[in-house]
C-alpha cells in the first residue's frame, strides 16, 4: 500500500481547492473568464472564498509537503 487513507484525503483537499481557487482566480483576472465567478454564486462570494479556500489549500499542500520528511533526512 503506497498512501494511506489520509493521505489520499489530504491530497485530493489540494486538488479540490486548487481548482477552485484557479477557477475564481482566472474569473477575476480576465474578463472573458468573469462567467466563472458565478460557479461561487456571486462575483462578491468567489472573491470573500478565494482568500480562505487558498489559506486550507497551503495547510493542506504543507502537510503534503513535509509528509514524506523522515524518508530524505
Ligand atoms: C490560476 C490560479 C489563480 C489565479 C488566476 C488567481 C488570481 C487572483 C487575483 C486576480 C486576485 C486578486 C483579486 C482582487 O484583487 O480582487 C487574487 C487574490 C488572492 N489569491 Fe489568487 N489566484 C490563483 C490561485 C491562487 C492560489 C493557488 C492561492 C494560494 C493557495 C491564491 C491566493 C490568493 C489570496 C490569498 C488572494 C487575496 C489577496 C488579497 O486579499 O489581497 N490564489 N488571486
């Protein structure tokens, strides 16, 4: 067995606030993506989530990270 059940959680909580963050992101960068806010229901909604879902996105990805630590060092 290569990755425990937590640790798969662990990752797809990274996949999933990836492609979030990445679709609000890009909503409010270009104009012809601005449609993709709407996926948060409000243009104002998906910029209050796209902070916070970021902040879970780096605990998670940080946890991913350092996981493997005791195998290098
Ligand atoms: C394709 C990916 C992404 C794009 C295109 C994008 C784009 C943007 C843009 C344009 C803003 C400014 C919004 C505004 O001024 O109203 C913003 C804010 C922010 N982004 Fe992203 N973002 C992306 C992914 C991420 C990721 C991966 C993280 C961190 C894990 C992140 C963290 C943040 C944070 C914390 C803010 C708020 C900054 C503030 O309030 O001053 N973003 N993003």
């Amino acid at each position: 067995m290569r990755y425990r059940a937590t640790e798969r959680i662990n990752h797809w909580i990274v996949a999933i606030c990836f492609m979030l963050v990445a679709l609000s992101g890009l909503g409010f960068l270009f104009p012809a993506f601005n449609w993709l806010m709407n996926v948060f229901g409000t243009p104002q909604m998906a910029r209050i989530l796209h902070p916070f879902i970021s902040v879970a996105m780096f605990v998670a990805f940080t946890l991913m990270f350092f996981r493997p630590w005791h195998t290098i060092w």
